[in-house]
C-alpha cells in the first residue's frame, strides 16, 4: 500500500489569471502478482474563467485508476493509465469521466530513469463524458478533451526528476497550448 497525491496550479497566461487549481490525492496498492497499481483517490479542483472575470468553480471528485507499466526493452519506458472519475461540478449535475492515457519515457543517455539521466517525455490523454446532460438543459460532448504532451527531463536523483515541456490540449471549445514544468519525487 502507498499514497500518491499532486499539486497542480495552472494559469491562462503566465501569472496571475488562474486557470485552474487542482488538489489531488489516493491511497495506492501494489499488486505483487502482476504488472499493476491501483489507486482510489479524491480530487479538489478550482477552475476559473479566461480574462478579467475573476468567477470561479469548484469540483469535487472521487477516482478509480489502474496504472500498468511496461519496459518493452532498452531505454523505453511505457504506463497506461485507465482512471474513471465521479464528478461533482457546481452548479451541474452528478457526473463521471473516462480517461485514458499512454506515456512514455525515454532515457537519453542510459537505459533507466536514475540520477544523471536525460529524458524525453511524451503522453496523449483522452477523456469522455459518461453523461452527455449535466443539468438545467445544458449538455457537454461525449468528447471531452485530449492532451498531448512533450518534454525534456533531468533525474536529479533516483527518487526525484524534474521536467519542462509544452502540452496541446484539443477540447469542443477551446483548443490551448501550455507551457509546463514538474517537479516528481517518488519515496
């Protein structure tokens, strides 16, 4: 058994206009018996509107995830991500999402993702509504977004990697690029 949790603040431009603010944690477990970890987690999320307007929502979520990890040799290394999330949107009614996800390390100057190492970062996530209506007659698409993902890395120790890039996301509204760095640290 583990925890896992993240801290995600994200803005419209470069400082100041938030985006969105996203609390999330989960108590993972091991299966020894084959390639895969489960979580069950809770997510707070604010979201805030583009521009001026200084509106604001808050989401509440639980999710379901498993995380399969493969090395299919060399310095590749692959997870797939299946997360089903129940949503609590203000202002709208009960709802869940489907998300997949495909990501890839690659070592740049080794085969494993261990102090010194460079790496490339890719991921391509698609998320779909389980619930088109969403109260008061408004809907959303079945389609809910893709996010595509690339960057460069540097473990700067076995535990601990840090990772600037430039995510695409492709929604039925709005389509954005985003600047993004990450810290990950691993106990």
């Amino acid at each position: 058994f583990g925890f896992q949790g993240d801290v995600q603040y994200r803005n419209w431009d470069l400082i100041g206009d938030l985006e969105q603010l996203l609390f999330r944690g989960g108590l993972t477990y091991d299966a020894k018996a084959i390639p895969v970890k489960f979580t069950l987690g809770y997510a707070y999320v604010l979201s805030g509107e583009f521009g001026s307007n200084t509106n604001t929502s808050i989401e509440n979520r639980i999710y379901q995830e498993a995380l399969i990890p493969q090395k299919p040799g060399g310095r590749f290394h692959l997870n797939h991500r299946f997360r089903f999330e129940q949503r609590w949107v203000e202002k709208q009614d009960f709802r869940t999402r489907f998300r997949y996800g495909l990501f890839i390390n690659v070592a740049l100057n080794g085969t494993e993702l261990t102090k010194g190492t460079f790496y490339y970062s890719f991921y391509n996530e698609l998320f779909i509504n389980g619930e088109q209506d969403i109260g008061d007659g408004e809907e959303v698409s079945l389609f809910d977004r893709n996010r595509l993902y690339n960057a460069i890395g540097y473990c700067i120790s076995d535990k601990l990697r840090f990772q600037g890039g430039y995510m695409y996301q492709i929604t039925d509204g709005v389509n954005k690029g985003q600047i993004q760095l990450g810290l990950h640290h691993s106990f």
